[in-house]
C-alpha cells in the first residue's frame, strides 16, 4: 500500500499541474477574446455612433452660402475639439491661418498672384453658414502663385457634446486658378471639382502630424454627387462627410 501511494502521488500532483496550465490557458483565450471584441467591434461601434450623434450634426446644413445667399462650397470636413486643439492640429500639419480679407490684403495678393510672389497667409472670400461668415480660415500654399492653393474655412457650432466640446464643421477646396466668376462677373479663385481628394488630403496632414484620435464617417451627408458654388464651379462628392476626433 505505500508504494502504490508513493506512486500515484506525483501522478495527481501532475494532473493538478496541468490542470492549472489548462485553466490558465483558458483564461488567456477568454481575456484576448473580450479584448479584441471590446477594442475592434464594441468600442469603434461606440465611437461612430457617437460621433454620428453630435447634436450639433442633428439637421446640419450640407452647403455654405456666398454673401448674396447662393450655394457655396459643399460642406465635407467636420473635427470635434476645444479652438486651440483645432488651431494646433492645423498649424501642426504645416496649414498657415488666412489673414482677414480687407483692401490691403486683396491689393497684396493680386499683386503676388500677377508677380508670381510666395502669400502664404493670402485672405480666402468670405461664405456664411448659420448666419455667420467663417471663424476659422487655414491655406496650405502650393508653388509660389497665390492664386493655387489649399484651403479650408471652419464654423463653430453652438452645440456641445457630453464632454463640453463643439463640433467644428468646414469646406476644404483646392482653388486651381483666379478667374471670373461665372455668376457675378467678379474676379474669384475657381476651385477643382474633385472635393473629396481635398477633405482626403487634410485627413491625412492630421493623422501624419498625430493631430487626431480617429476618424469617422457619416455617409450620405451631401444629398447630391455633384453641384456648383457661387463662381459657378462643379464640383464632385462621394457624398460622404469625414468627422475627425481631435487630440487635446
């Protein structure tokens, strides 16, 4: 009897061994199964839908108006942050803020656009939207002509979300020449049609300057593919409104 105790005492200690190995293991799986479910599927399911939830999203306008009241830029960029997160993330992305449009600006850039002379904070017109013109105004410059450049005008919204934060709601164009309005008959900047490639294209100075947490996607915010601002210009949509979370 002691031998056969001494025997199949390593024996039940082996199999409690494994035993632990075993639970432990399941335990693993079960942990890496809830994490990557809650940070793959739960959490970024959350977060669109909080981001679709803004209420400042609730009824939006899709378009910006020119001084006169006619259809201006689409509306296809939108960031959620504090002004100076907004500020940082553009300044951080190598965007200068547009100086505010007077007659000595106006002078300066028709005079850099015939010279062919760098205006890298060159004043962009003015478009309203929830009866105001643009609280923000930022240009990325491209080649020495001030009359080919990216830029981008932004409205703050009224509405906060439930962390206190506003929904900054903007049209990002690429403005290809200066010519004349097809409309008005006044001299403009005429922008390329294709939209989306500029609303792209921010995205992307934000995310490679980690100016941004994460960015979502409300579809089928522009009712229509296509349209035509106030100079008269096409331009093209996907129809898709980018909505970026911005760092503090």
């Amino acid at each position: 009897m002691p031998q056969v105790n001494a025997q199949a005492a390593p024996s039940e200690r082996w199999k409690h061994k494994w035993g632990v190995i075993h639970r432990s293991r399941v335990s693993l799986i079960n942990f890496l199964l809830v994490y990557f479910l809650i940070a793959y599927v739960v959490l970024p399911l959350a977060w669109r839908g909080y981001a679709h939830c803004h209420p400042a999203l609730d009824h939006s306008p899709t378009y910006t108006r020119t001084g006169n009241g006619h259809p201006g830029d689409p509306l296809n960029i939108a960031a959620v942050g504090s002004e100076a997160d907004l500020v940082q993330a553009l300044l951080k992305s190598d965007w200068n803020a547009a100086d505010p449009l007077s007659l000595k600006s106006s002078i300066k850039i028709a005079g850099a656009s015939v010279l062919r002379r760098p205006y890298v904070d060159a004043p962009v017109s003015s478009l309203f939207l929830f009866g105001r013109k643009q609280d923000l105004a930022f240009e990325q410059p491209v080649g020495n002509n001030p009359s080919r450049r990216h830029h981008v005008r932004f409205w703050k919204s009224t509405k906060l979300d439930r962390a206190g934060r506003p929904l900054w709601i903007g049209a990002v164009t690429y403005d290809k020449r200066i010519g004349l309005s097809r409309t008005t008959g006044q001299i403009t900047h005429h922008i390329d049609s294709n939209v989306d490639e500029e609303r792209d294209k921010l995205l992307r100075d934000w995310e490679n300057s980690g100016s941004v947490e994460q960015v979502f996607w409300r579809d089928q915010f522009q009712p229509h593919p296509t349209g035509h601002n106030g100079g008269g210009d096409l331009w093209k949509t996907d129809q898709r409104l980018a909505i970026a979370m911005l760092r503090r």
